[in-house]
C-alpha cells in the first residue's frame, strides 16, 4: 500500500523539525510538506495532497482551527490530526466542529503520535484519553428531544456503521453497495446532521440516541 501522506503546521521550529524527523522515520508515513504558518494552506495542500494534515491551534495569522475547513474545501478526503497544549472545552468542540477527526495533545509520548496518525488514515478518531473523557462527559449529559432527522433507512445503517468504527470499505461491503455509494450518502447524512466530519457525525448520533 502507498505510504500515508502526511502535512504538517507547527510554528515551533524545535518541535516541527523534531515531528518531522519521526514521520520521515516511520514506515508507511511519507511527509510531503511542514509549515509554520497556514497563511497558503489551501494551496498547499492543493499542491501535495495529503492524506492527513497534522495541525497545531496556536499558529500566528490562521489558527489551526480556522484552518480546518480550509483543508477540507482544498481537499475533502483529507483527514485533519490536532496536535496542541489546548484542553479546553471550547477549542475541542469548535475543533470538531469544523472538521477535525482526532484531537492529541502535546504531551502524547512520539510514537502514540505516529499510531494516531495510521489509525486516523484507517477510519479511527484518536484522542488523547482524557479529551476523550471530556467528549463523553459532554455528550452524556442530559440531553434535549432529538430532532427529526429524516435520515433514511439506509443512511442509519450507515450511521450504525461509523459509530461501531467500520471503515468505508467495510461499510460498503457490509451493506453490499459501492464505496461511492457510501460517500453519497455520507454527504447527505453531514446535510441532515448539520456537521463536518465523520467524528461529529458520529458523536451527535450518539448524543441524540439515533442509533
């Protein structure tokens, strides 16, 4: 299989290159580009294609969580990795919300980085366990009536399928369909949801008990 492509934004010039010698290290991780800034994200992105976009918060000009939509309009296949000092609940939430898949922090020992970012090209969310904690305390609170979503019979199968951590693939073997098909009805799932990513997707149907 093709390594896993990966970009990376980081201001911190010691710890940037220090990433940047682990990935490079890495079997089946390739670094195809490490910035300090996302001031030309878009287009750099457009230009390297990469699998995953390692992303810091603290960046100067464009904050790595106003950068993840810019990733994922310049590339929507593109998963997005944040590696940060931020724990607060704020900068989790609006992370997810606007995209994100997983959610480390810094003090994540190197090699549970490099493992984050293969789980993250296979379908997982990783997260540092106490954000993870803080995730679940969140959407185990008590919770409003669930909307009417109008999801069809098909897309909650769908559904059921991301919150047991099945991969596209195995969804679509699964539900004996096409990996197309699944994608199709993976954008009108976001629609009907109203979320950005795969891991909000998945944590809004738990939090409203869809599935």
């Amino acid at each position: 299989m093709p390594d896993i492509r990966i970009i990376h934004y980081e201001d911190n010039r010691e710890l940037r290159e220090g990433l940047a010698f682990l990935i490079q290290a890495t079997p089946g991780l390739e670094l195809v580009g490490s910035f300090a800034n996302c001031q030309r994200i878009g287009e750099e992105v457009r230009a390297l294609r990469p699998d995953i976009a390692l992303m810091d918060i603290d960046l100067p000009g464009i904050s790595g969580i106003e950068a993840v939509p810019l990733v994922k309009a310049a590339a929507p296949a593109a998963q997005v990795l944040m590696l940060t000092v931020f724990d607060d609940d704020d900068k989790i939430f609006r992370a997810i919300r606007h995209g994100a898949s997983g959610y480390l922090l810094k003090h994540t020992a190197p090699g549970e980085i490099m493992a984050a970012l293969v789980d993250l090209h296979r379908g997982g969310s990783p997260m540092t366990a106490s954000i993870a904690r803080r995730v679940l305390r969140h959407f185990q609170a008590p919770a409003a009536p669930a909307e009417d979503y109008r999801l069809s019979p098909r897309e909650l199968d769908i559904v059921k399928g991301l919150v047991a951590g099945y991969s596209y693939k195995l969804i679509a073997s699964d539900l004996f369909i096409s990996i197309e098909t699944v994608r199709s009805h993976i954008r009108s799932i976001y629609e009907k949801l109203h979320v950005n990513s795969k891991t909000e997707a998945v944590l809004k149907a738990m939090r409203e008990g869809l599935v």
